[in-house]
C-alpha cells in the first residue's frame, strides 16, 4: 500500500511539473517572443515533450516498471470501444450547452485547419499522448492493478486538458481517457489507443469543423448522427458489459480514497486549476 501511494505522487507529481514548465513558457514567456506562430509552436512542443518529458522521467526513475501483457479483443469489442467515444461527444456538447447556459458566452475560437493542426490532431498528439498517459504510466502504475491504472490515468489525462481546452473537456477527455486506458490493459499494445485517439480527434474535432463551415443544417444532422452512434454505444456496452469488468471496481471507494488524498493528485489539481485561473484573468 506504501509503495503504492509513493509511485501515484512520483508519477502524477512528474506529469504536474512536465505541464507546468509548458504552461509557464506558453502563458507568461511565449507570448512576449516576437517570432513567428509557426516557430513558437514548434518550441512549445519542445518545452512539452523534450524539456518536461525528461523532467517526468528524471522524477519517476525510481518508479519500478513492469512489462504488461499482450492479449486480443473480439471485433465486438472493438467496435463497442470505437461507438462509446460517441457517448463520450454527447456528454461533451451536452456539457458545452450547459455551460454556455450558465456563463451565457458563446466560445468563437476555432482552431485553423492546416496542415500543422491536422498532423497535430491525427497523428503527433494521438502518438505523443498516449505514450505519456497510456504507455509511461501503464509501465509504472499497472502493477498495483489495472482497475488502479485505469482510473488514474484517465484522470491526469483529462485534468491537464482544462488549461487548455476548458471544463466541458475535463468530463470528455476523462470517459475517453477510460476508454483507452481500458484497450491498453487488454491489449497491450499502444498502438490500439493510438488508433482510437486518432480518430477521436476526427469524429470530434475536425469532421465538425468541416461540417459547420459548410452548413449549420449539416451540422445538426451530424449531431443527430453522433447521438444515434452514441446510442448504438451503450446498447453494445451493456450486452457486452461482463468484457468491461475487473474483480476490483474502478471507481471502489479505496481507489477513488487513494486517488485524491494522494499529495501529487492534489499538487496536479491545484497547479491545474491555478492556470486555468491564469488563462483567465491573462484573456
């Protein structure tokens, strides 16, 4: 149990500082360069995925790893993985809605669809996040059981995402983050979430762009679209519930205890919401 809770503060200790050294260059460095976008992109991936990458795996070195197993999955459940990333889109818009709601302010910022965004999207984000968040921490934390794994890695995935893009994405990226890190442990393979986040990013963040420039009747067909998928979801999930199960919950009391008493969980929400309050005040 000691060990246990010493490898949960080493790791989410270590994913905190690798997002902090970013957040401190992007919100109070990065804007002041007078260089180009392009250029300060690219030394924002630098300062992410070289500087506080290494700072992640300087701070979990002494974390023991274990090589985890490769299995196969049935296509069905493939495909019951592939139809709840739309549940996880439904509660998103849904999330969004309620917010707008609330803070009666419509979001109007749109990422632009080069070529960079699309790579980023489909290919450099899926690869370079699921190695942190999937691979890196299935390597340390699989150990004290894949239950414990999944939970926290879905939840440092998804709490890092506030800073960047908002509340709602907290709730879809943590389902989504369940999600993968559940074809992680059955598979064993990165390359499965890999694939997934992939088109996570399409079905949920380019297709809809595309989509609203062209049309707002399009775009409501759309979500019709995505609710009837996310339906065909849930009818999957719960006809092939038993393939979703562990002996241990995931959401048992004694993870969810172990989760946020744990000192780095609480030093991550707190350096995550510090600069979600930064954002703010800065935009």
């Amino acid at each position: 149990m000691e060990n246990k809770a010493k490898d949960l503060k080493k790791v989410s200790f270590g994913i905190a500082i690798m997002f902090v050294v970013y957040w401190i260059y992007r919100f109070f460095i990065g804007k002041h360069l007078h260089i180009s976008d392009s250029l300060k992109s690219i030394i924002s991936t630098i300062v992410l995925y070289v500087v506080g990458l290494g700072l992640f795996v300087f701070i979990t070195k002494d974390v023991t790893e274990d090589k985890y197993k490769k299995e196969n999955l049935s296509t069905k459940t493939y495909l019951t993985c592939f139809f709840l990333q739309f549940c996880a889109l439904v509660v998103f818009i849904l999330a969004t809605g309620l917010l707008v709601n609330i803070t009666k302010t419509v979001p109007t910022e749109r990422d632009n669809l080069s070529f960079h965004m699309l790579f980023s999207l489909l290919v450099f984000a899926p690869v370079v996040e699921e190695l942190v968040f999937r691979h890196f921490l299935a390597s340390k934390l699989l150990k004290h059981g894949q239950p414990f794994y999944i939970l926290v890695s879905s939840f440092c995935f998804c709490i890092v995402h506030g800073v960047s893009l908002g509340i709602p994405s907290i709730i879809y990226t943590f389902l989504l983050g369940l999600n993968w890190s559940y074809l992680m442990v059955k598979t064993g393979n990165i390359l499965i979430p890999i694939i997934f986040h992939s088109l996570s990013n399409l079905f949920g963040g380019i297709l809809p762009q595309i989509i609203m420039s062209i049309s707002d009747q399009l775009f409501s067909i759309y979500v019709i679209l995505v609710i009837i998928l996310a339906i065909v979801g849930l009818i999957l999930f719960i006809r092939n519930k038993k393939d979703f199960t562990f002996e241990d919950k995931i959401f048992s009391q004694n993870n969810l205890k172990q989760l946020f008493t744990n000192k780095g969980i609480i030093f991550l929400i707190l350096a995550t919401i510090s600069f979600m309050l930064i954002k703010y005040l800065i935009n």
